[in-house]
C-alpha cells in the first residue's frame, strides 16, 4: 500500500462509499448530483481517478464485475471507515469560495437591477427546489443531509433577498 495524504475529494469519495454501502463511480456521480452537488463541485472525473487512488492506498476494497460492462464497484475499508472517523471529528474554519457570475457582472459595472432580474428568478427557483426537498420528508432523513438541506434554504433566502434588493 502506498502512503497518500487524503484531501476534500478523498473524504468525498470515502463518505459516499460509507452511505451507500458499495458503489460505481457512476453511482458516486450520481449521488453527488442529487445531493451536496447543490453547495460542493467536483470534475467529473475524479470520480474514477480518486477511488482508484483510494483503492491502491488501502482506503477502498476494489472489484471489478466479472460480466458485461466489467465495472469497478467499490467498498469501504477500515481504514477508510477510520479516516471517515478521524475527518468527521476535526474542526474546520476554513470558509468556502463564493463563485457568482452575477456578482462577479455586478463587481464589473455591470447594471445591478439587469442583472438582478435574471438572478433572483434563479435563486428563487432554487429555494422551491430546496423546499420542495424538505417537504417531501427531508426532515426525516438522516441529520447531516438534513442540516445542509436547512443550510442552502437560508442560503437561497438570503440570496432572494438581497437580489430583491437589487432589482428594485
């Protein structure tokens, strides 16, 4: 096993391995879609670089299906199940980048209220997506998904407002 230093993509990988019990790159990029790809991005790529990379450093358990399509399905170790402990227990302080082409228009010269318009009518297409989530029993779910959920709808709040603002 080769020694490797685990980063954001790594834990990534490692965490949608640990929920679904086994899984496909594909499956991965999958459920990342569905889930925090609404707050986190990732190349699609590195969702068959990085389990491999994984894989040869003892995190995951590959195998290849023997028929058709032959793909990699990929299983959890212990010492992945630990370095998924280990993660979870560090703090952070570290803040997220806010990537935002309107404001980046806006910062620009671009004229707010123009850009205003497009924007909110996206963030608030956003909130009932996210709402719609929630009332559909994402409140039952488990806790992590569910305080992320409750996080983007604040998120998506505050957008819609200060884009309100700006329209008018």
């Amino acid at each position: 096993m080769q020694e490797i230093s685990l980063n954001h993509t790594s834990y990534i990988v490692l965490g949608l391995v640990e929920l679904s019990g086994e899984a496909t790159p594909y499956e991965m990029k999958q459920a990342a879609a569905a889930s925090f790809g609404n707050f986190w991005s990732m190349q699609h790529a590195q969702f068959y670089t990085e389990p491999e990379r994984l894989a040869k450093a003892g995190y995951l358990q590959e195998e290849r299906e023997s028929g058709g399509r032959r793909r990699k399905r990929y299983r959890l170790t212990e010492q992945g199940r630990d370095a998924m402990t280990d993660w979870r227990a560090e703090t952070t302080s570290e803040l997220g980048e806010l990537r935002s082409p309107g404001l980046l228009k806006v910062f620009f010269g671009a004229d707010p209220a123009l850009i205003a318009v497009a924007q909110l009518a996206a963030h608030e297409e956003k909130l009932a997506q996210y709402e719609w989530m929630r009332d559909q029993g994402g409140e039952d779910g488990p806790a992590g998904p569910v305080a992320t959920l409750e996080a983007g709808i604040g998120h998506e709040r505050e957008w819609v407002r200060y884009w309100k603002r700006l329209a008018h």
